[in-house]
C-alpha cells in the first residue's frame, strides 16, 4: 500500500475526507506546522499534496533527500518547477479538488484513472498530532492528576489514541500505578534495555491499555534506570510513540535533570504546562526560571491549582511575573464530594477535573 501526505489547514477538506475511499492507498492528513519535517521523515511517502505557502523551505530539504517522492503543489518556487516529480496544481479549495489528485495517482500508477475508488485507510493517523509535557516546581501540585486527566479527555472526548508517559523515576511504586490499582510491571525498563526490537519493545512496555486507545506506560522502578539512557534510546522511543498515537503526554518529575535526556530530546516540538499549587509570587518567579531554562520561543503554558487560598496571587499577576499565560485555574477542591476520574470503567484514586482542563484543548492544542 502506497502512502500519500496530505498536509492542509482547510478545515472544509479535513472534515470531509472520510468521503474519499481507496484499498491501495493510505492517506495521512497533517495540519501545516513548524514540525511537519518530522513527520515527513517519519512517513517517506511516495506522493505529498501540499496546499500551503508556508513551510516551503522544509519541503524542498526533505525532496532534495527524498528526489523520487511526487509532491502535488501550487508554488511557483523555481526548485519546484526544477523537482522532476513536480506536478503543478491550482490552489486547494474544496474535496473534490483532492479527488482528482487521487484519480491523477491512480493514473500514474495504473494508467486508468476509472479501475479504482479511493478512500481514506482505517489506519487513518493524525490530524494535528501533538506531544504535550506537564511539569511542576513544587510536590503536590497535581502535575500527574492534571496530566492523566488530560489524556482521558484527548481519549475519551476527542477519539484521539493517546499515550501516558510516567517518567518519575522513583525508588519504589510509582504513584501512578497505585492511582490506577495496577501493578508496576511492565514498565519502560522493558522498552530501555530492548529498544532495538522497536515496535515489539514498546508493546511489552505498555503497563495499562484502556481499551478505547489509552495506554499508560510507568517509569522504571528504580532510579539507576536513568543510566541506561541515551539520545540513541530516546530517539527511538520517541520515533516509536508517534508512529502509533495521536497525542503523546509526558508526566515530568520535580526534578527535571533527573531525566535530562528526555528533556533535551522533547523540547523542540513539545507543548509545556506548568503546574502550580498555592500561586504565589514565588511560585511565579520560579516558573520564570523554567521559561528560561527551556528558552523563551517554547509554548509554555500554566495551569494554578488550589486558587482560592487566600495568599495566592491572581491570574493576571501571575502572567506578568511568570512570563507566561494561565490557561486554567483550579479552585480549592472538596475532596470528599468530588468525583474520581474514571478511565472507561475503572475508577482511579485520581480527581476527576476534567471541566477545568477542557477549555484548553480546542484553544491550544486542537488549534
């Protein structure tokens, strides 16, 4: 089965694709970014329709790597028109533009455009995939109830396959397992010491699967786990996620060199949400400092806990300090009334917050 790329922001031709139906051709459909090189590179499709003007310097490094992929494109640009499998199409306005594409792939392939009908493969991927991390500066912030709350509103609510990363490192039982009533094997020890079997090292390491495309994957027990790290292991890893997943989340540590080699892999193309209990200035002068450590371009976004303490400072107060938006607020909570978060029908010692954290999710990630 061939592959093809479509990479568009039209929400018209994303809404309607399903309408497309082929046995021969697997389409993926990527929102432009600034991270479609590593999904290209991911791919190595043989044919790419392109309906953009930005990017363009991306595209043409990866063809100049890749020179026997047919790219479908409306630009001008002379490495273009140079690119012997250029075929040069009129701007992307509705469906239909993208079926007679397909009926031209069909004809180069099998020299008659009429012998098949095309559609969109079952194993349909990614529209807009994303890889989030949420961070704390402080213990009991509720960086791992806001992450995994996260992740069953990206599974549950908006269909998308998604993986929980727990990186703790902990000396003992991660709190994650006992949040969930599992135990804590398998776990990505599996994945650290077996990497290069790829795709089968990452299915023995899943610790939990929801059964509607939630899996949860738990740190290692030990902190010496962290020695057997790489770029090398990390890369892999990593490459593996998003081949299976719509939407990866990484539950950080306090400590943030503690695992030093996922933080240096994930930066360029992660989405940081800070989690802070008990706003303060402090706490705000602290988050100041992550921005700078994770360096000022990087989408950092911040989630306040507990806010209805009487020392915290407000929202507005807390972006000047901090440098950063507050992209949900989190009143002080009664435990005891509040509902706990269920993962299809399991019912975990986690809060269930997920109306505080939905808004977030069409603003800034779905975007």
């Amino acid at each position: 089965m061939k592959i093809l790329v479509l990479i568009t922001n039209n929400k018209g031709i994303t809404d309607n694709i399903g309408l497309l139906k082929s046995d021969n051709l697997e389409t993926v459909i990527l929102k432009e970014n600034e991270h479609i090189i590593y999904y290209l590179e991911e791919y190595i499709p043989d044919f790419i329709i392109f309906d953009s003007n930005e990017r363009i310097n991306d595209l043409e490094y990866f063809l100049k790597k890749n020179p026997h992929i047919r790219i479908f494109i409306s630009s001008d640009k002379c490495f273009f028109k140079e690119h012997k499998n250029t075929i040069k199409i009129e701007n992307i306005s509705n469906i239909e533009s993208i079926r007679k594409i397909i009926e031209t792939i069909n004809s180069i392939d099998n020299g008659n455009a009429d012998n098949k009908k095309y559609k969109i493969s079952e194993n349909l991927k990614v529209i807009n995939q994303q890889v989030i991390s949420f961070l704390s500066i402080k213990g009991g912030a509720g960086n791992t109830t806001s992450a995994l709350n996260s992740a069953v509103i990206a599974n549950e609510e908006y269909n998308l396959k998604t993986a929980f990363i727990d990186i703790s490192f902990s000396e003992a039982f991660s709190d994650l397992s006992s949040y969930l009533g599992i135990g804590n094997m398998p776990n990505l020890d599996y994945y650290f010491l077996n990497y290069k079997e790829g795709k089968d090292a990452l299915r023995h390491s899943v610790s939990f699967k929801s059964g509607k495309g939630l899996d949860i994957y738990l740190s290692p027990m030990t902190s010496k786990s962290i020695n057997k790290l790489d770029s090398d292991i990390f890369a892999s890893f990593l490459y593996q996620l998003r081949s299976y997943y719509n939407l990866i989340i990484f539950d950080y540590p306090l400590n943030l060199f503690s695992v030093n080699s996922f933080f240096e892999g994930i930066t360029d193309f992660t989405t940081f949400f800070i989690v802070t209990s008990f706003p303060t200035p402090l706490c705000a002068r602290k988050t100041y400092e992550i921005n700078k450590l994770i360096a000022d371009e990087k989408k950092i976004l911040n989630i306040l806990n507990n806010t209805f303490i009487p020392v915290t400072i407000k929202k507005e107060e807390y972006e000047k300090i901090s440098g950063s938006k507050v992209i949900s607020e989190i009143p002080q909570l009664d435990l005891k009334l509040h509902t706990k978060l269920k993962i299809n029908n399991l019912e975990t010692e986690v809060i269930d917050i997920r109306k505080y954290l939905s808004c977030f999710f069409n603003n800034y990630l779905m975007a």
